[in-house]
C-alpha cells in the first residue's frame, strides 16, 4: 500500500496525464499486463492539462501544494475527531451543450440520467456496487457525502466540428462556445460534438480541471456528447461513468498510478494498490501487477482506472475523505456548498 508522501508532492504533479481518450487496443504500451477485450479503451488528459498549465503558470504549484496540505490536515483532524458531520454537500450543476447536428444536442433526459448516474455513484447506491470484491469491500468509501442537483441547461449551435482541449473556446461566447455559470459556485459541464487535442486529432472522451484552478473562468469538465447519460450513449462507455470519472479529477483525485502513466507513483490514497498503469477494458478479478519487484492486486473497479464503464463501481475511503476536504468549509470549492 502506499504512504502519503507530502514532501514529494510537487514532483509528482509535474509529470502528469488527465483526459479520457479512446485510443485502439493494438496500440497497448509494452507493459501492459492485462489484456483489452473492447474495440475501443479509455485514457485520460486532465493531467496532460494539468502539466500544460503548471509549465505556464508555475504560481500553480504553490496552490497545488496548499491544497494537498489542507487535504492532509483534513484527514487528520477527522482521525482525531475534530471535523463533525455537517451533511451532504450538494454542487450545483450547469449542463452547456454546444452542437452542430440535433443528434448532437443531447436531451434534457440524459443529462438528467448523467445526474442520476453520479448521485448513484457517489452515493453508493449504484446497483453494480455488489462488484467490488470482498477484499476491497473494507477500503470502500460508502456514501462519499456528496451529491449533485441540476440548475441549468444552456443550448447553442455551432458549425464547428471539433473542439480543441489546449484552446478552450467552447468556453467562451466570443470563439463559439458558451460563457461558463459562475465557476466560484457551480460545476460547469461542457457537452461539445468532437474534443480535439493539441494536434487537431480527436478521440477524446473528457477532460476536467483539478481543484487549483477554482474561479478561474475554464474551470470545469468538458465531455463529448456520446458519453453523457445511458440512453443512446457509446458503448463500452454508455453508463454515465465517464462524467463520474472526470468530477473525480474535479474533486481532486489523480488516477490510481499518479500523475504519469508510466505509473508507480501516489495517488496520495493508501487504500488504493500501487498501480504501474491503467487497466482497459472488463478485466477478470483478481489481477495482479507489478510495481518495485511487487505484485498486488488491482482495483481496477475503482472510478479512477481506465477500465470500460461496466467494470466501474467503487470509489475508495482515503478518496472519499480527499473529496470532502474539497467541498469543506475550508476547501478550495467551498463556493459549492
């Protein structure tokens, strides 16, 4: 299990990966240990975002590191019985759909599924919960505490195809998109046709900017249309876990490796196996992998792998409490309480 290393914080964070890709199962690196049974497999780039930004804006690591030290007296305090239950946090939502074709335009019933999808997921009451398997189930968080209420749908026709991820003008009016809802108290959705990289390639599933940036006028998740909700949903990402995945990195989780994928590093949970990288696809429990000479059995199932929608079910406690410590009184989201 891993140690919170604080100390080794910011170099952590300075090799890191974040968006959800689709990318095809022949192009598995190397030292993939499990195999891809799906067409299609999910990677990340909010910490491509992330490095990206910090390169900009060193002042960023500074944030980064107060936040994690808060985090991490957060959960002492609760240890120690100095933090009291002070009910469930409930984050506004505003859902801003940019499209091009009305099939684009995904209705007002999936993103109330999307909705329902999280409070399911982050509530603990998501049917496929009965997945997790009996060794992980003492590392389960349970009822995360927070929940999520839908307070707006903005609506706007673009005739652009594709959207960049490193240029972010669906966000705003003045490039096509769509003006975000005060980011200080509402977690803004993006809902866009295509999402590009850097290099105009698409395949992108989500992205979402970590705790740092709060207020800043990005601030939010963007989520490419075929992934919101079930209904008419792309399979093997068609059960809403998509979104979940990405309001953890919101919420301040790396993925289970760190913030590379060349994986064995923190994800400044201990009760997470180290990980030397994704998993793709419907992996088979239990899945042992290797890190430092060491083989452990995966958490695949965990909302911050890469695994297929279907395989996602849990989130961990130490995850939980890292969530928490983001929407307290205290935290750097504490606008949406």
């Amino acid at each position: 299990m891993k140690k919170f290393l604080f100390g080794a914080l910011v170099l952590g964070f300075m090799s890191a990966c974040n968006n959800d890709n689709l990318t095809h199962q022949n192009e598995t690196s190397p030292d993939q240990e499990n195999t891809v049974p799906s067409a299609l497999r999910r990677s990340c780039p909010s910490e491509e975002i992330r490095q990206a930004m910090l390169l900009k804006n060193p002042s960023l690591k500074q944030k980064i590191a107060d936040i994690e030290f808060s985090t991490e007296k957060f959960a002492e305090n609760l240890k120690i019985g100095k933090v009291l239950a002070d009910g469930t946090v409930e984050i506004p939502v505003v859902f801003n759909v940019i499209y091009n074709t009305s099939a684009q335009n995904v209705s007002d019933a999936r993103i109330a599924e999307q909705i329902a999808v999280l409070n399911a997921d982050y509530g603990a009451t998501n049917s496929d919960i009965t997945k997790i398997p009996s060794a992980f189930k003492p590392a389960a968080a349970g009822d995360v505490k927070i929940r999520f209420k839908l307070v707006a749908t903005n609506r706007k026709q673009s005739t652009k195809t594709g959207w960049r991820s490193d240029l972010e003008q669906m966000k705003k009016a003045s490039t096509g998109g769509i003006d975000a809802t005060d980011v200080t108290k509402n977690m803004n959705i993006w809902v866009v046709n295509s999402i590009l990289d850097e290099n105009n390639q698409p395949g992108t599933l989500g992205y979402a900017y970590y705790p740092e940036h709060a207020g800043q006028w990005y601030d939010g998740l963007v989520i490419g249309y075929q992934y919101i909700g079930k209904t008419g949903a792309s399979a093997p990402f068609n059960l809403g876990r998509t979104v979940t995945h990405e309001v953890g990195h919101y919420l301040n989780l790396p993925h289970l490796w760190g913030s590379s994928d060349a994986g064995c590093q923190t994800d400044y949970s201990n009760d997470t196996p180290t990980s030397p990288g994704p998993n793709y696809g419907n992996p088979t429990y239990p899945l042992n992998r290797v890190c430092g000479g060491v083989s452990r059995s995966q958490m695949f199932m965990n909302y911050m792998d890469y695994v297929d929608d279907k395989s996602m079910v849990m989130f961990s406690a130490n995850q939980r409490t890292r969530m928490q410590a983001v929407v307290a009184a205290s935290g750097p989201r504490a606008g949406l309480r």
